[in-house]
C-alpha cells in the first residue's frame, strides 16, 4: 500500500468517527460561537474598529478551535495503545500524520465556514464580496495551523503534562501564521478590499516547509 | 539456542534499553529460529515487554540489533497488553481498517473469516466499547493475524480471556506454529497456552537467565514466574 491510499484509508476511519460521535466539532463550534459572540460585545461593530480588530479576533477564535480539536488527535490514539496498531499496519509513519494532517484541517474549515455567517453579522462585514480570497487564506492559515499543531500533538500526547504542553508550545509557533492570516484578512475585509500577496506567499511557504519536515522527520515523533 | 543451521526468524545480539539511567534490558542475545514457539517468563519489570516491543519495532533499542527474517523489519503480528483496537469502531470496521491498511488481499472475506473463528461473526456490526475485555481481547488477535504473519509477538495474549477464549487461542496458536509460524509470547503461569511451547527463555533484571528446550525446565520456569 502507498502512503496516499493508507492515509485515505486513515482519514475514513478519522471522519468515521468524528461523525458518528460529533464530539470534537460540536464542542468546538460552541465553544467558538461563544468566544466571537462575547468579543462582538467589546465595540461598536457600526464603528470602524470593527474593520480594524475583527480579523484579529476571528483569528485567535480559529487558534482557540484549533487548540481544542487538536489535543485529542493523537491523545485518542494512547489509550488503546492503536498509534502502535497503526505503526505496524502503515507501510510510512507519514501516512498516519496526513490522514490526521487532512481530518484535523477539514474540522478545523467546517468550523470556520460555519463561523462565518455569524462573524460577518455581529461584526458588520462585507465577506460575500471576498468570499473566494477569504476561503483561500483560511484553507492555506488552517493548513499552517494544524500542520504545526498535529505535529506538536504527537510530541505532547508522550510527555508529561501533555494537556499544558500542546497550547503552551502552539501558541509562539503560530504566531507567524496568526499575523500573516490575520493582515491578509484585514486587507480583504477593508472598504476597498485588497489583498496582501505577501501575506498569502508567506503562508504557502509555512505550510510547504512544515510538511517537508513532518515527512522528514515524522517518524521519529511517533517512536516511545 | 536454535537448532544449528535452521534459518533465524528472529535474532537480538547484544541488545540494550536504557530509560535515563535504568537498565530495562542488558546484554540480550536470543535467536529464534523459524517455526519455534518461544515462552518469555519472569517476574514484572524483568524486561519481557520491551524486549517484544523491540522486537515489534515499536520502541528502538539503546544498543545492539534485530534482525528479522535476514531483514531488519519485516511485517510482524503483535498483541500487546492493550487491545490496540478502536472502541470506537465495530469489530468488522477495525479489522477492515488494519486490513486495508496491511494490504491484505481480498479483505473482506479474510475479515469474514476471523469473524467466525473467534466466534464474533454475529456482534460484528457491534461497537467496541460493548464487548467485554475478553471480547475485545479476541478482536486483538485477530488483527494481529489479518496478514498472516510469519513471526507472532503476544504480550500477555490470555489477559481477560475466559477458559473457552483461552482455549480457543491455544487452539489458534497450535495451527500457526504448524504451518509454521514463529511465534515468541510472555506468559504467566502455566496455561494451554504454554503447553505449546518448544522452548522457554526467563528474564531476569533484563538479562537473559535461563534459556532451555525441556519441556521440566519449561514448566519449572513457569512455576518460578507465577510464584513469583
């Protein structure tokens, strides 16, 4: 089996039991609504800081769903010991990680999508406009964000501490993707919508860089 | 301690576990040839799990080599003290898994198969996390064995398992190491289980202490383990 068709298998069995349980997203998408609601009470949203701060806070609210979906990817896989089922069934570690890679991106979209409608009313922005430029910076920072946190998610589902760890490391490795998606977005959502190329260079590259060295050096992320 | 000049299944030469400044295993030399059933016995902590879990690949060993079957990693069958299984999943959904992702041919009929032989054809479509251990404990073996490997590693394969269950692992195990299968397990005590081994290697502090053929030493090692 190639490494393509194992991690297709995998990311069935990822959305299988997502969706059959709806743990993760249901949760998540509470949890995010609620962050959004309580920051739109913190301004006029008629004003323009609104404009100024929205992206901003849309994008933590993004790190604070990211945070929460991805705790469990590889937590999930300790307590029955099936990390080392899959290790032995893969015919490449890296296989494992694109199916979580792609589950937790998917999640971590359809949250967004659904984040949406309701940012744009209570924020008083104009997304239909820029819909498509929106979805192709939320794809590439979504992509950023869970290629680091799956990664990172690995190393602390084997420590100590391991609920602390993952925010604690997730937070400054992100930084540069929370500031580059959060000043694209700004670009997008201005009176006169434009988009910083710079921005979306800048995630294409985190994402491409993050990859290679999760198909690098996976393998060793997931040895005891 | 295989018999001269058959081909070695399974070779460790001067393998070393460290975890920080504790030995786990020290100066292990084995050689398992092919077709023997080999019993692992001695106390907790003497080292049978992580000299398995190296065996499996699982975990890398701090000095010396493994060497299965000529190559370093061959495809292994591995039951450890967890079921390694989702709960869940269905026990047809877990075995279809493990399957598609070990490339077994024609996997739905293999999976069919298991189904029956450990008696769980009619709670297939089941979750999990209804069975009971010993339920579960079944699945376990037979994912291990969806790819009818040539070297089974068990790690305690009776835990939670009934006299019926245990009998049917026995059963299972008498048929792979017939058609010649490899197979090395940890064992406590003595069980039908461990009437089926050809050879019996006890560990003690993670060194290799006693290591013989006789079916006497077998059961004195055994005894010892239990006792102990």
């Amino acid at each position: 089996m190639s490494v393509l068709s194992n991690a297709a298998v995998l990311l069935g069995k990822e959305l299988r039991t997502e969706f059959r349980s709806r743990e993760l997203l249901t949760t998540t998408i509470v949890f995010v609504v609620m962050v959004i609601i309580l920051f739109s009470f913190t301004f006029n949203s008629f004003s323009e800081d609104s404009r100024r701060f929205a992206p901003g806070l849309l994008w933590l609210s993004f790190l604070f769903a990211a945070s929460l979906m991805l705790q469990p990817c590889f937590l999930r896989e300790q307590s029955n010991d099936t990390l080392s089922a899959l290790r032995l069934s893969v015919s490449d570690a890296f296989a494992i990680f694109l199916a979580k890679l792609a589950a937790n991106t998917l999640f971590l979209l359809i949250t967004e999508i659904l984040l949406l409608p309701i940012f744009a009313a209570l924020y008083n922005v104009q997304v239909v406009p820029v819909l498509h430029w929106l979805l192709l910076v939320f794809v590439l920072g979504s992509l950023g964000v869970s290629l680091a946190g799956t990664a990172l998610s690995a190393i602390s589902a084997q420590a100590r501490m391991r609920e602390l760890l993952l925010p604690l490391l997730l937070l400054p490795l992100l930084t540069p993707v929370l500031v580059a998606s959060a000043e694209v977005t700004v670009g997008l959502l201005d009176r006169n919508p434009y988009m910083q190329w710079k921005g979306v260079g800048f995630l294409a590259l985190f994402d491409v860089v993050f990859l290679t060295a999760l198909w690098l050096f996976g393998e060793y992320l997931l040895e005891e | 301690m295989s018999a001269p000049g058959a081909a070695a299944a399974i070779r460790f030469d001067r393998i070393d576990k460290r975890y920080g400044g504790i030995y786990a295993l020290r100066r292990v030399s084995l050689e398992i040839a092919k077709g023997e059933c080999v019993v692992l016995c001695g106390r907790n902590g003497s080292g049978k799990t992580t000299l398995l879990r190296i065996a499996a690949g699982l975990v890398r060993s701090s000095a010396g080599t493994v060497t299965r079957d000529g190559e370093r990693f061959a495809p292994v069958g591995f039951v450890g003290h967890a079921t390694m299984v989702y709960d869940e999943l269905t026990a047809e959904e877990n075995l279809l898994l493990f399957g598609r992702l070990l490339g077994v041919p024609e996997v739905a009929a293999r999976v069919n198969g298991l189904l029956e032989e450990t008696g769980l054809y009619e709670r297939r479509a089941s979750l999990l996390r209804t069975f009971s251990r010993g339920m579960r404990q079944r699945v376990a073996v037979a994912r291990a064995l969806l790819h009818r490997p040539s070297l089974l590693l068990l790690d305690e394969p009776a835990t939670g398992l009934d006299s019926l269950s245990v009998s049917w692992l026995a059963r299972t195990l008498q048929q792979l190491r017939d058609s010649g299968c490899t197979i090395l397990l940890s064992l406590h005590g003595e069980s039908e289980i461990s009437a089926l081994a050809t050879r019996a290697v006890r560990l003690e502090a993670g060194a290799v202490e006693a290591d013989s053929t006789s079916g006497a030493d077998l059961k004195t090692m055994l005894t010892f383990s239990a006792a102990k």
